[in-house]
C-alpha cells in the first residue's frame, strides 16, 4: 500500500504542472446527478461515472484528435481491452474527438469483478500534433491516477 501510496503521489506531482492540455477529474457515485473530485468508495460492482474534463492549451494549429482511456492492472467489468503489458483498458464509446474544442469525456466504470480494497486506476489522455505533411510528429498527453475503494 505505501508503494502504491508513493506512485500516485509522484504522478500527482508530474501532473500538477499544466500544461498544453489539462485533464481534470471528477466522480459520480448517483448516475450523474452530484459530482465530486474526491476518489470514491463505492459498493462491490458498483456503477461508477468518471468524467475527464478537458482543456487545450496549445497554440500549435495542426492537432489530430483527443483520445481518451482508463487503465488499471486488474480486470473489471467494463473493460473494453486487454492490453499487451497485461493491463485493462476502458475507451470511451467516442474514443475520439476533435482536438480544436474543450470538452469533456463521462465513463460508466462498472466496478464488477474487482476484489474488495483499494484499486489504482490510470487516465490517459493526449492527441497528436502535426507536421505541414499531416504527419503525427509528437504525443501530448496529460495522464492522472486515481483510486477507487471497493467495499
């Protein structure tokens, strides 16, 4: 627990810097109808909403999409991957959007299958800046954990 502890906080300190693109988090535990940026506790296969909000920063003109996913090592109910290191993947149903707005992206994160405890989760979200040729020259991506307590 106290490794898990000192990875999260390294994150949190690698991410509080803004910069072209910043993700902030928030959580609903009542189907969308209060949020709260507090990681929650929720019930065993619990239906959890997480909502990566997002603003974009950036000056560079030439910007592929915004892609989005939430990772953890274990696997849960609504995982839509498994991923070649071994660790579980949700996209978003919209796994992309245009890279020129802010917006936001909303999970329903089913907590099923996942043992009682504390579990680490990972955001990433990023997109592509381009070149004059349209070719992808460069990932910017801004990547949060969180962690979830399962009773």
């Amino acid at each position: 627990m106290k490794r898990a502890l000192a990875i999260m906080a390294f994150f949190a300190v690698a991410t509080a810097v803004s910069g072209p693109l910043d993700a902030r988090l928030t959580f609903s535990a009542d189907g969308g109808k209060t949020w709260s940026s507090d990681f929650p506790t929720v019930a065993s296969g619990a239906v959890l909403r997480v909502r990566a909000a997002y603003t974009i920063a950036d000056s560079w003109e030439n910007r592929d999409v915004i892609c989005a996913s939430i990772q953890t090592d274990k696997p849960f109910a609504s995982y839509t991957k498994k991923q070649d290191h071994g660790g579980y993947m949700q996209r978003h149903p919209q796994y992309w959007k245009p890279s020129h707005e802010n917006g936001a992206y909303v999970w329903k994160l089913d907590t099923g299958g996942l043992s009682r405890g504390t579990h680490i989760f990972m955001l990433e979200i990023g997109y592509w800046r381009k070149d004059e040729k349209d070719k992808n020259v460069k990932y910017i991506t801004d990547s949060q954990p969180f962690y979830i307590k399962v009773n």
